[in-house]
C-alpha cells in the first residue's frame, strides 16, 4: 500500500462544559469527535457526512490544525512536491 497524503489516527476533541460566567467550574465534557480513523491514499476522496453536530467542522479544524486534538496524534500529511 502506498503511503497515505493524509493519515489520521484516534482523533479526539472535547470541549469542556463550564457553569456560571465569572466562577466557572467545570461540569462535563461534549465530546465532539472522539477517536475517528482513516487514511487518504492519491487519487482517493473522503466524503464526511451526518447530521447537525456530528462532528463535521470539528474534525475538519482539527485536520486543518485549526484547533488543537484533545487525544490522539495530530493529522499525518505526506510531502507533496510541486512539479
């Protein structure tokens, strides 16, 4: 198998859930993705489908390193040389 473009393994993002707006105190955790798997060979395309609040934008900040993984690696990319 070739090397994937693009690999992500156990990818992870909580976002805490915080009470009162001067004293906040954590009182749970939205898990908004949590340990999602794949790998992006050439020539291949990732559909990401689901509902409202799945995860869809998340996973996409974080492959983007627009925000910073709560577990798991962040994304792998193969360098990829202009020609």
């Amino acid at each position: 198998m070739p090397t994937p473009l693009l690999e992500v393994e156990s990818l992870t993002k909580h976002f805490a859930v915080n009470t009162g707006s001067v004293l906040q105190r954590k009182i749970g955790w939205v898990k908004a993705v949590d340990g999602i798997d794949f790998a992006i060979a050439e020539g291949e395309t990732l559909g990401v489908i689901g509902e409202c609040g799945c995860g869809k934008t998340t996973t996409s900040k974080l492959i983007l390193l627009q925000e910073k993984p709560s577990g798991g690696p962040c994304p792998r990319s193969a360098s990829i040389a202009a020609t």
